[in-house]
C-alpha cells in the first residue's frame, strides 16, 4: 500500500471528477489515496492551470499529459475532458483494464502502487463519437456514458429531439416472450435525455445532438422515430410539406422521413428558425445536426422546388441558419448531411461561412466484406434525376461524391459509420472479420481527410467478446497501432493464459459463418454452405471444456467474460443448425422451428446479456434478413 494524494487544481466540474476518480481506483487498487487541497502529490488540471505550455490549435482536438514520479507530478490536458482521458490513460497504463461498459466490466489489479509514467500523445482523430441507435434503458446509456472516456472516446450523440424510440424500443420489451412491457412516455424519455446531458457533460464530452426532425418537428409533428402513424393535419400545415407525386404529404405516414417544401420561404424560416431557438434553449450541445428527411425519391416536386437540386436548398437553409445564429453571436457548430440525394453536391449555391459548418458523410449503402478502400479510379458523378435516384454504391461512388462536395467545402468533416448498426451480428456473427474491417475503414478515413468517425450504432455490441469496440476506440486514438496488436492485447486481457486459444476460437467462427454469406452476398441455397455449417456444432464442443474450466475464475471480469463466451458457445450451435437448413432451402423450417427456438432461448439470457447485447434490435434485423430473406435494411418500426 502506498499513501497517495491527488490535488484537483480547479472547481471545473471535470477536473474535481477526474481527481475523485483517480483517488477511486488507486483506492480499489489497495492503496490508500486521498483527496488533497494543498497543492501536493498528484497534480491534476488543465495546462494552464499547472503552467504547462499548449502547442493545441484546434478547439475541439485533445491531448494526454502525464508526468509521474514516485506518486507525484501532473496530469494534465488542453481542456478538462482531456485531463479525463490523460486520468483513465494513466489507470491503463498502471494495469486497468476498461473491456467493456458494466458494473462487472473492469479489471482492477490488485495490490499494484501508482507506477511511473511520463507521456505525452495526441489521438490521431479529432472526432471520436457514438450515436444512440437501437434498443437502450437510461441505465445502459449512462454506463456507455461512463466508458467512453475511459478508452478514449470523446463525443456522444443523441439522435432525434427526445429519444423516445430508442427508448420504447426497449421498455416495451415487443419481441421477448418473458418480459411485460414497462411504462414509457414522451416526458420519461425526456427527463432520461436530461440526465444523458449531465453525465455528457460532467465528463466534458462534445455533445452532438438531433439529426432528423426538423422537417417535421417545426410544423407541431412529433418526430418520435421511424414508426408509421396516421395524421389528419390541417391545411396550413400540408402546405409545408415536399408534393411527391402530386400529392403533399407524411411520406408513407413517417414524419422523420418527410421533406419539406424547401422553395416555400415561409417554410424554410419556420425550419431554420425552430433550430436556431433549439439552440439558444439547449446551449450546452456543442455540434448540432441539421439533417433533412430521412430514405430517398421524397423530396418536393413543385415547379418551384425542381429548379434547384435538393442540395442547393439545402444550402440556402444552411446560409439563412448561420445568419440567425451569428446575429444571436451563438457559436454552436452545425454538422450537416450527405446521403441519398443530398450526395450530389449544390450547383448554385456555396455555403457562405464555412467556420460554422462540418460535414458529415454517410455513405449508407456499403456492403461490410471488404474495407473501405479506393482501388480503382473514382467515376464521375451520375446524373441526378429528382426523386429517381440510385443509391451510391462502392467505395469508388461513394467517395467521388464526398470528393465533389469537398471541392467547394474547405470546413471540417468527418464519416458517419454502420458497422454496429444492428449489433454488427447481421454482417459477422463472430465479430472477427468485422472488426478487421473496422479497423482497415478507419485507417482509410484518414487518408481521405475525414477527421473522425461517429457511429451509428446499438449501444450494446460487447458480445460475445468486445473486440470491435475496442478496436474502434483504440484505432481512432492511434491509428498506427496494428490490428494483431490490438486483438491480442484484448483477449489476453479478457481471457487471461488463453487469450491466443479465444482469439483463434472467434477468429475460426467468424470464418466458418462466413460474413460474404451472413450478408447476403452469396446465393442462399448452397451446399458447399450447407457442410460448413453442419461441421460447426462439433468444432465448438472441441472448445466447450476450455470454457467450462475457466467458469469459475477468481477475477470477476474475467469470470464475467468466460460465462458470455458458454451462453454464446450455445447460440452458435443452434445459430449453425439455423444457417444450415437455410442453405439447404428450408426456409419454411427456419421460419416456423428453427428461428422460433434460437431467439426464444436467446431471450431467456437477457437478465445475464443486458449490459453488453441488444438482443431486442439484433432480432429485429437478423429476422428480417435471414429469416424473411430482405437484404437492405429499413430503419422502420
């Protein structure tokens, strides 16, 4: 045991936090640390606040300083979210071990004194975010909330005005036989998005926040999420809505998904000046999303609207927005959209400051077997044909589009991604090959000058194993490290004495289920298919007393971790008799035996999964695709 103190050098909220949990786990660690004032030990502040020089230019990129020797010296960072990351990156490198956001999901080693340490490092993204999908409790939230700093992820982002779908999703329990729907209403999700924001906050993290909405949302239609639900609107309120096919309307009854009729003026200042207010009443979201309507082929087709491209409009609205928030002298970042048809760039119109501006990039329609890399000469832009239009497809289209819209954009940008969308389990059934892929796109991100990733993700993917989070927040930190260094770090972490043994368990499954077929790449019915899958059943039961020996581990993480890897063993091989009939043809026993058993027994682990697996999203989409046999998805309810 070694007696430690640990000054915090101001009030900022961050920095007493950071101080009070560094005091935490050097406590938890067995020795015996304490809050100090006096200005002694363990210094912990902001650069200026311990007279260290920043060489930081930008206002949102981060740093870790650590100066440790015999238990005294300086953390510290550029802003307090960085002194954050520098308190977590220092508990790593005294041996914690952050696998995975639960109660049950660190490793502490025990009897260890603050170790030396000197450090200084940048992260190699600027922009290193989640954004809320999927199926999530307020308690999941805020365990994700606790973690991100710890791995150094420095930015969340809330979609939608309230979250309430994400949280109905949840709370209403639609697809498990064994729970009852628990009460949820639009006040309760907003009251959970509060307590989000304080938690965002008190780590000093960038808050994103919105996206679509605004569309609808300034008109008095709620927004809530993806659900179809019947309207009777009034008039003056259908006025604002996009014609598409002669007709003004919710485009198929889904208010997120509806444009509006952006060359009516009345309409785009109800719109810009519904955001600028958002703003002003929620001053601590530091990068606001202005998205236009969700899917594709819906936007406006009056004579007026068709004179401009959708993007032309859209910069128009981006312009009025900025000149709102400028006379307001409101310094908030606005990130805007390329996708669909907004992936065409304006051909009259430029965006007049592009200080206040960051794009943001979402090519949607990737398919997730092979990396993100351009291997060929871009094409030139295909003809845009309003509301009859082609999604992007390839890397090569994708970036041609995002390379066109940066010929006439200089500000910032950065990929909005969808590896974990639904679990990540609907391209990798093990998570091995997706996780290469991750960090191959990653990597390829930066040469294209994107400065970061934000991804659009369930909140829940750390089964069976968290590789491919930790493969995620590790890359965007440094995105030197190779992907063999991190995998091995990870699972020799996770499993310790058999983490080469999981690793090649994992890897083995996640080439035996084949991601080119899981992704529906490959014709369905395929024999060749059939065998692969009928031999895995036995190639886990060779692996089977591995687990069952290490059940029973003295370190509760580890213990934690080798429980998932059995309840997952188990799926598998029920998962493999499931891909076997489907690739002999036998959709109809799939659909009435095979899948009916999997996810009911799937469902009865969610007491034990709920931290680290949506299983509620995950069947969703995974029915959706292998069952009822539709490849793309639709963010529908």
């Amino acid at each position: 045991m070694r007696k430690v103190t640990v000054t915090p050098m101001t009030n900022h909220e961050t920095i007493r936090f950071a101080a009070e949990e560094l005091v935490r786990y050097l406590n938890a660690m067995g020795n015996a640390a304490t809050l100090s004032s006096r200005g002694d030990g363990i210094l912990i502040g902001e650069y200026d606040a311990l007279g260290l020089e920043s060489s930081i230019n930008h206002p949102l990129d981060d740093e870790v300083y650590i100066d440790i020797q015999e238990s005294k010296g300086k953390i510290s960072g550029p802003h307090p979210r960085s002194v954050l990351f520098s308190v977590y990156r220092y508990l790593t490198e005294c041996g914690c071990c952050f696998l995975h956001p639960t109660p049950g999901g660190e490793k502490i080693p025990i009897s260890a004194a603050p170790m030396d340490c000197s450090m200084k490092e940048r992260p190699s993204y600027r922009y290193r975010s989640i954004s809320l999908e999927g199926a999530s409790s307020i308690g999941n939230l805020l365990d994700l909330i606790d973690w991100l700093p710890k791995v150094g992820l420095n930015s969340y982002h809330t979609q939608l005005k309230d979250g309430f779908t994400f949280f109905e999703r949840w709370y209403s329990h639609k697809m498990n036989p064994f729970k009852e729907a628990e009460p949820i209403d639009l006040p309760t999700a907003t009251q959970y998005m509060k307590e989000l924001t304080v938690e965002i906050k008190k780590r000093d993290l960038i808050y994103q926040a919105m996206g679509h909405g605004w569309t609808c949302e300034p008109f008095a239609i709620n927004g809530l999420g993806w659900d179809s639900v019947e309207l009777h609107l009034p008039d003056e309120t259908m006025q604002y809505l996009a014609m598409v096919q002669g007709k003004r309307q919710v485009w198929r009854n889904i208010p997120v998904n509806t444009n509006a009729c952006y060359s009516n003026p009345e309409a785009r200042s109800q719109i810009v000046q519904f955001v600028a207010d958002y703003s002003a009443d929620n001053p601590e979201i530091d990068l606001l999303h202005f998205w236009l309507g969700d899917d594709l082929n819906n936007y406006c087709e009056c004579d007026n609207c068709a004179k401009y491209q959708p993007s032309d409009w859209y910069v128009m609205m981006l312009n009025e927005l900025d000149e709102i928030l400028t006379k307001r002298n409101n310094p908030v970042k606005i990130v805007f959209l390329m996708f669909y048809e907004l992936l065409w760039p304006p051909v009259h119109k430029r965006i007049s400051n592009p200080e206040r501006f960051i794009l943001l990039f979402a090519p949607v329609s990737l398919d997730y077997t092979k990396p993100f890399k351009v291997t060929k000469e871009l094409p030139p832009l295909s003809e845009f044909r309003l509301n009859n239009i082609i999604e992007a497809h390839g890397v090569e289209q994708n970036v041609a589009y995002y390379q066109a819209w940066k010929n006439i954009f200089s500000g910032d940008s950065f990929v909005y991604t969808y590896h974990f969308m639904t679990t990540g389990w609907e391209k990798d059934l093990a998570g091995y090959h997706l996780a290469k892929i991750l960090h191959q796109d990653i990597r390829e991100f930066g040469k294209l000058g994107l400065t970061g990733v934000n991804s659009c993700q369930a909140q829940r993917v750390f089964f069976p194993t968290g590789l491919g989070m930790t493969v995620y927040a590790r890359t965007l930190w440094n995105d030197r490290l190779e992907f063999e260094e991190i995998s091995n770090r990870y699972f020799e972490e996770a499993y310790p004495g058999y983490g080469v043994a999981v690793e090649a368990f994992i890897a083995s499954l996640s080439s035996q289920f084949d991601p080119v077929y899981v992704q529906m790449e490959v014709p369905r019915v395929d024999e060749a298919a059939a065998q692969r899958f009928e031999e895995i059943p036995a190639y886990i039961d060779t692996f089977i007393p591995v687990i069952t020996n290490n059940l029973n581990h003295h370190d509760p993480a580890v213990r934690t971790n080798w429980r998932h890897l059995y309840i997952y063993s188990l799926l598998m091989k029920k998962c493999a008799v499931m891909f076997q009939s489907i690739a002999l043809g036998q959709q109809e026993r799939v659909k009435q035996e095979l899948w009916p058993d999997f996810i009911q027994t799937f469902f009865e682990y969610e007491d034990v999964l709920y931290h680290v697996f949506d299983i509620e999203w995950f069947a969703k989409r995974f029915k959706s695709m292998q069952v009822d046999g539709n490849k793309h998805f639709v963010n529908y309810e």
